[in-house]
C-alpha cells in the first residue's frame, strides 16, 4: 500500500479550551485525557495568557466568541483552531470560518470527535501554513521578474550575447557565487546603477 | 394508556427574565385546566413544575430529574435560545420531547422540539414587508451581545441588501446594559428610516424611554416619523413602558387585541386565570403546545413521543393564534404574522391582521429576503408612501 500514512500522535501536545465552565468543557478535557493531550480552559480573554506559545491547538466557542478573545488578528491564530458550534445561526458558524477554524465540533461535546476534530485540524493547519509560505515564495519570485529581465538586458548589451546566453550567464554565476537567481539578478543591478551613478 | 399524564413544565419563574416565564408558565397550565375540566379527554393532564430561576446551566439537570422522577414524555417550556440548547441533549437521550412556546431566531431543527414558536420568516421579514415600503428602506440596528440580536440584526442586513436599502449603523451592548445614549446620539446624527430594536430586557427599556425622549425634543424622531420594530416586545412589557413604546411597531403570531370570535371566546375562557394581565404571545405559545399535546395523545392513543409527533404533523388543531398544524419536515408550527402598533396604555392596535398562517422555514432555505418593490422605490418619496390606518 503506496497511500500509508502513519498514525497521527498528540502525545505530549498542549491544548487551550477557551470556553466558560461548562459540562461540555468537561467532556472534552476527559476526551483530551484520553489521548494523551495536556488541556487547560481559560475564559475569557487569552490576550494576557502567559506561555500562550507552549500550546499546539486553541479550541474557541463558536457562541459565544468574539475577535477581542485572541491575541491575533481574525485567522491569523499560529496554531491550529478547532470551533466548538452549538448554535447553527449563520452568522456564528461565519464568525468561525473568519477565525479560521481548521476544524469543528458540535455541541453537546460526547464521548467522541475530538481525535478527527484534532487530525483535521492538524492537516488543515499544516496545509494552511505550507500554502502560505509557497504564495509567499511565489509572489517573491513574480516580484523579481522586471530585476531578471533588467539584469539579462543588462548583460547582453555589455557582453553582446544573445538573451538566452545572457540568462544561462547569469545562472551560472548564481550557482557559482552560491545565491538565488533573484539576489544575483539584484546585485547586477545595483552594480550597473552604482557605476552609471559614479559616471 | 394510564388514566393521568405527566406533564413537564420547565419555565424560569424568578430570576433575570421572571416575567416571560411565567408568562408561559401560567399559560400552560391554562390549558392543563382547560383539558382536564373539559370531559373531552380520556385522561387527566398531571403538571410537574421546576424553576431554573434564569439560570442556563440549571436546566439540564432539572429536566432529567423531572423525566426520571415520573416517567414524563413531554415537556414545556424554556424562553431564551441558550437554555432551549441545554435541554436538547436531555431529551434526546431521554426519548422526549421538548414543546418550546417562545419566538425565536431560528437555524434549528431537533426531531425531539416541537417549535410552537414563530422563526425570523414568520416574525422579522413580515415586519420588514410591512414596514419598509411605509416608511423607507433606511435602517439603523441595535441589539443585545446575544445569538438573538447578532442574528435579526444580520438577517435584516441581508434583506435591506436585496432590497436596495443601506445600513446606517448598528450597535450592539452586553445583555443588561442601560448606558444606551450613546445609540439614540448615533441615531440622531444618522436620522434612518426605521430603527430594529434587538435589545432584551432593561436594555430595550432604557433605549425605548430615552428614543422617545429625543422624540419629544424633535418631532423628526417621533414614532410616527421614524418608528422602532421589535419582534419580541409584547403587551406585558409594554404596560410598563407605557407612553414611550407609544406608535413603535411589534409583530407576533397574537395580540390580545386581535378581532374576531375566536380570540373573544379564548379570552372569555381564560379570564380571570392566572397570568392572563395582559394574555401575550409567550402565554399563548404555551396555551397551544398543552392544547397540542393533548390532541395529539387523543389521537394517537398514547403518550409515545414518535405516535404523538406523527398525530400532531397530520391532524389541524385549533389555537388561539389560528387553525394550525406541525411541519412535518422542520416540526415548527405554521403561524401568522400580525403587526401592532402600540398604543400609550400599553396594548396594541393590529394594523395588520394577518389572513393565513406562514408555513415554518426555520433556515430561510425557501423565503424571499428582498421586499417586493423595494428596489423601485427612490429614497427621496419613500416617505410619501406612506399609509395612514
């Protein structure tokens, strides 16, 4: 089987139930117990909460939640967010989209849903935060087209070759002087500017 | 079948919102005298009370108590949406069923509530229809930090969207707060065409009384220039706001008022009951849920929850608020949708008398959330529009 994946584990995790006291608190904390998670419930500001980074997953009250609870901004939390519905109201269940809730779980809280509720949440997470940084990269490199296109140009004039000449130059000094393509496109730049400047 | 039934009721009758509870209470026991002197029933209807004093999280555990101290099937009661979730989960493991009498914001559908209660296409869209078009599609929106106000106030939102109309403001304040100036100075900057009252208790009070205050000082914010829409303020609470609520609109399923035979009959009969100073909408609610339950059981021949559902989705029954029957898709109670406009003694004139009930679409999957015509209307002769009853 090509498709395995392996177990997920939360052994060791910390979790944050912000969520007043109430029986469903208690179940979960008794759910959490079970697999080997460290919870705590706080209720209910967390702005001021010390050691808010030693938590690996936030659980906020889709009722009665507001976006002042949170030290960051709507959907910007840094770990995994798991919503708690009780209220169906349209206007609830957006309010925890916009926190971005990786995953969710119905009220009254059981006996079961908070190991898929947290494996949900932690690929959600996962894939939110991978996603983040590959349009961060991308931008970075769409950015950077106009430095490539002035540094080839520049090139070709100075050495007069061909625009695919000047490229594959440009790479290999890249590669040779151990920076990105981008960087080395940027220094050429700014060393032609200097110069014309000193002109 | 024994000879006598159990009854639960479940209504706060102390505590924050007293009033409405025993409002419903006392209507539900109404109908519980009504049943057992009629001689109509071949059973007795045995009440069993428990008040949480208005606090959410008391109700669970008195509702178990209650079905496993007598084996009861049906409860009544519950007001507020929070305490209406914590009995949820009773009854469903119970193998109960809730009869919730209260007008509500909907998004709800449990196999074990019955909803004698109107949601926003029975309350909120038929009050927008009736007011938008008289007096202009400009709003401005308050309400308490609860799911009731932040959900009215975003269903408006959206039908004033459809309907060409804008949003000047809304503000919302925690439940209990009465340091509501500030809105009515928002108001008076913003000058709306109508103002959605989704503020509960002492709140609402304290801004109906300070917005007829700006009222008196400029007739540009009287109530019959620039009117306040409540959906869940009736006779009770308006008794005790006497002249301010004067003119300001309300919507619900009945009005003590109301014309007509029926209602003159129904008042006749309950007069001189308790909690009948005025007959509202919260005692009649749970006047028809007893009356429902025991049609139901006559019918099916048992108080087994799954055959008294299915008698109460398929045969009409007669309550003071109409002929009704329970959906059998969502088991909310078809209603009808009377305006009133309240007058200086704290009863209201029906300005619109509702022909039919509306069938129940607790999810807004089938309503319209535009007002016909809305969109034609220029803002400049909304007011013209307007119809003197």
């Amino acid at each position: 089987m090509n498709d395995m994946r392996p177990t997920p584990s939360f052994v060791g995790w910390r979790a944050l139930v912000v969520h007043q006291p109430h029986p469903n608190v208690d179940a979960l904390l008794t759910q959490f117990e079970r697999i080997g998670v460290a919870a705590s419930h706080y209720w209910p500001e967390i702005t001021d909460l010390p050691e808010l980074d030693r938590f690996n997953v936030v659980l906020i009250d889709a009722d009665m939640g507001y976006d002042d609870q949170f030290p960051w901004k709507p959907g910007g939390a840094p770990i995994p967010v798991i919503a708690l519905i009780g209220s169906e109201a349209p206007g609830r269940v957006s309010w925890a989209m916009r926190q971005g809730a990786d995953a969710q779980m119905l009220k009254p809280i059981g006996s079961a849903g908070l190991y898929s509720a947290l494996v949900a949440a932690s690929h959600g997470f996962e894939r939110r935060q991978a996603m983040t940084s590959e349009i961060a990269a991308l931008r970075a490199r769409l950015e950077s087209r106009e430095l490539l296109a002035e540094a080839t140009a520049i090139l070709m004039v100075r050495d007069n070759i061909s625009a695919k000449a000047a490229f594959q130059k440009l790479r290999l000094t890249a590669m040779a002087e151990r920076m990105t393509l981008e960087t080395m496109a940027a220094r050429l730049v700014e060393t032609i500017s200097d110069m014309r400047e000193a002109l | 079948m024994g000879s006598s039934i159990p009854i639960g009721l479940l209504f706060s009758r102390s505590g924050l919102y007293w009033a409405l509870g025993q409002q419903g209470f006392y209507g539900a026991l109404a109908a519980i005298e009504t049943v057992n002197a009629s001689g109509e029933y071949p059973f007795e209807l045995v009440p069993h009370d428990a008040d949480p004093e208005g606090n959410t999280d008391r109700y669970a555990g008195l509702c178990r108590d209650m079905i496993k101290r007598t084996g009861l099937r049906h409860v009544v009661g519950c007001t507020t949406s929070w305490s209406r979730k914590e009995v949820i989960p009773v009854v469903e493991k119970a193998d109960a069923l809730l009869w919730y009498p209260c007008v509500y914001e909907g998004f709800e559908a449990s196999e074990n509530v019955v909803y004698i209660a109107a949601s926003p296409n029975q309350h909120l869209l038929p009050l927008l229809d009736y007011v938008v078009p008289r007096f202009g599609r400009n709003a401005f929106l308050t309400g308490s930090n609860y799911i009731w106000g932040w959900e009215m106030n975003r269903i408006a939102r959206e039908v004033l969207h459809h309907s060409g109309g804008r949003v000047l403001g809304e503000r919302n304040v925690p439940i209990g707060d009465v340091e509501i100036h500030h809105i009515v100075a928002e108001i008076k900057a913003k000058k709306p065409d109508f103002i959605l009252n989704n503020l509960i208790g002492p709140s609402s009070h304290a801004f109906l009384k300070a917005y007829h205050e700006l009222g008196l000082a400029d007739p540009a914010f009287a109530a019959g220039v620039r009117p306040v829409l409540s959906c869940n303020l009736y006779e009770g609470e308006a008794a005790l706001l006497g002249p301010s609520i004067a003119g300001h609109y309300t919507v619900s399923c009945y009005f003590q008022s109301l014309s007509g035979e029926a209602n003159r009959a129904f008042l006749q009969q309950v007069a001189g009951k308790q909690g009948t100073h005025p007959v509202t909408a919260f005692f009649v609610e749970a006047y028809a849920s007893v009356m429902l339950i025991a049609n139901a059981i006559r019918q099916a021949g048992t108080d087994d929850i799954a055959e008294v559902l299915a008698a109460a989705k398929t045969h009409p029954f007669s309550t003071p608020f109409g002929e009704s029957i329970v959906d059998a898709r969502t088991n909310h109670v078809l209603m009808p949708a009377h305006i009133g406009r309240a007058r200086a003694d704290g009863d209201f004139d029906v300005v619109f008398e509702a022909g039919g009930a509306i069938e129940p679409d607790p999810f807004l999957t089938r309503s319209r959330l535009g007002i016909p015509g809305a969109e034609a209307m220029s803002p400049a002769k909304a007011p013209h529009l307007r119809v003197v009853q």
